[in-house]
C-alpha cells in the first residue's frame, strides 16, 4: 500500500479529505480498510476502488496468446475531518 501523490490527489485531500494509494490487485475493500487502520491508526469513513488494466502483451512462445502486464488497483480513501496524513499534506 503506497500513496500516490500528484497535485490531483494533493487537491482531492485538501478538499474532501480523500486519500489516494496504489493497492495490490487482489485486496478486498474490507481488506484495505484493515490495513489503512493498521498502518495510520484512522478509521476510514469509506473507500473506493478503482481497477486499471495494463496493456497486452504478446507471448513470445505462441503469437496468438496475450497476457495483461502493468495492471494496478487505486484505493481513495476518505478520513474524519480532524485527522491528517503527513503525506499528502503541503507545507
């Protein structure tokens, strides 16, 4: 679990309190909700998932097979009002 930081996700929890982190493809919702509470002790107020798939890429042994590289899963993460992430804050 990885944030990912840029000037959207920077806005995003200026504005509505959303973190924005790079999850393993496989993690459940509630999964991510464990881990999150285990690693900032805040519980979060919801999450959203957001699934991106990679390119296909062709198989060298059999041009006819494909198979999906660079795939990733995006977690947005909305916390309490009062409780902050020194990661996504600016100074």
């Amino acid at each position: 679990m990885t944030e990912v930081v840029t000037e959207k996700t920077i806005s995003l929890y200026k504005d509505r309190k959303i973190c924005t982190f790079q999850v393993n493809i496989h993690y459940s919702k509630p999964y991510i909700k464990f881990i999150f509470y285990k690693k900032y002790s805040i519980k979060p107020l919801s999450i959203k998932t957001l699934n991106r798939l990679g390119k296909n890429k062709r198989m060298r042994s059999d041009p006819r097979r494909f198979t999906l590289v660079g795939s990733k899963r995006i977690a947005y993460i909305r916390i309490p009002n009062n409780a902050k992430i020194d990661a996504f804050e600016v100074k």
